[in-house]
C-alpha cells in the first residue's frame, strides 16, 4: 500500500450506534479492497461548522455519517459548503433530508412555504429493510453483483413537484426504493456528491464491501491523482 487517503467523517460519533461502527468498518473493508491506506478523522459537526473552505484541502473525501445530530442548522452551512467544494462527498443516512433542505432554501423552490419532505416515515430508533431500484446507468453497474437489499433508519417521502424541479436541474436520481420514492441523489454539477438514505456501510463485509462506498474512496483516489 503505496498512497494514503485522508477521509474526513463529518458526524457527531457515539460508539453506541451500530450506523458509526460500521461507517469504521466499512471504510477499512474498502481500504483492504483497493489496497491502499486509508486515515478516517470523526469531526463533530459543531467542530466542522467552524471550517473555511480551505480547511477541506486537507482531506481526499468527505463522508458525512448519519445522525442523530447535534445542530442540524450547522450541518445545513457544511453541506452548502461542501456542494460548492471539487473534493468528493458521499452521504448517509437522514443527512440526505438536510440536502434536500439546503437545495430547497439556495434554489428557492418553496415559495409558499409549503412541507415538500415528510417527516421520517421509519418509526423509532430502528432500521427496515427496503429495496434499491437502480435508476441511471451508474447504479445499474454498481449494484449488478450486490444485493439491492439495504438497511434504513430514515425514509422520506417527496412532493412530486419537488422532485420535478430537483431532477430538471439540480440532481440524478439514482436510485428509487419499492415505494417509488427517490432514494439516492446526486448533484449534477458535480463529480462526486452522493447522497442515500440508507445505510450501505451496514452490508458492507471485509468480504464483499459495499460498491457504493468503495467507488467514493475510488473517487478521492482519483481527486488526489488529478492534483
């Protein structure tokens, strides 16, 4: 292992939560996969919201894990940030309802004030399972060789006019779940900006890591090539 990535984890860690431990794990599965070194750095969200833009510099890729969170006011300013950054970004869990609500409030898209997003259709501190339907080409391919099965502590609903708007210019729908509902969105203007709400570092195994989060450490390799 010749080359070392330096991997931001964006989140307010707690060793308690099954979702963290595995975001651990699932970046050394990767890491072992690749084989290349990879060094992961937990930064509190309150800690990160303290960040300049420059301070991002310092690392190949951003992860920001899922919740709960301590201030998701603060978590919105890093998001804002982040999507304005070329370093690579994934996002899991119910992260992706603060982008949802970033992109909202920058582009405007709720003049009326109106509830575009549900509140979390999963009930208490629990996960279920959901299926992933494969949308574009790119997650055609990702998930040929992997279960589409995956496990989710945070579900969300979308006014359909908000999906409208979101895919006309703002975001790939990825992926959708069995309730027809988008589930994995990207940015387009974008190279590597990643959102799903469901956990996939929970499937991955030192045996088969998951593809999605070995692409984004693929991804960071390639930013730290490109410098």
């Amino acid at each position: 292992m010749s080359q070392t990535l330096k991997i931001a984890i964006i989140g307010d860690y707690n060793f308690t939560y099954n979702s963290h431990q595995a975001t651990n794990l699932a970046i050394d599965h990767s890491s072992r996969f690749l084989e290349i070194d990879i060094n992961y750095y937990w930064i509190k969200i309150n800690d990160a919201a303290l960040f300049k833009p420059s301070h991002f510099d310092d690392f190949d890729g951003v992860w920001i894990a899922p919740g709960p969170y301590q201030n998701l006011f603060f978590l919105n300013g890093i998001i804002r940030t982040l999507s304005e950054l070329k370093i690579p970004v994934l996002m899991t869990g119910e992260s992706i309802r603060s982008l949802l609500e970033v992109l909202i409030a920058s582009f405007q898209l709720n003049p009326n004030g109106e509830k575009l997003v549900s509140d979390n259709l999963v009930e208490g501190n629990q996960f279920e399972r959901i299926q992933i339907m494969p949308h574009t080409r790119q997650f055609i391919r990702l998930y040929e060789n992997h279960s589409t099965t995956e496990l989710t502590s945070s579900r969300y609903s979308l006014y359909p006019q908000l999906i409208n708007a979101l895919s006309n210019d703002l975001v790939d729908i990825e992926a959708y779940n069995q309730f027809e509902e988008p589930e994995v969105l990207s940015l387009k203007n974008h190279h590597f900006f990643v959102a799903c709400g469901y956990c996939p570092q929970i499937s991955s195994t030192r045996e088969i890591p998951h593809p999605l989060i070995y692409t984004f450490v693929k991804a960071a390799l390639n930013a730290t090539d490109s410098i």
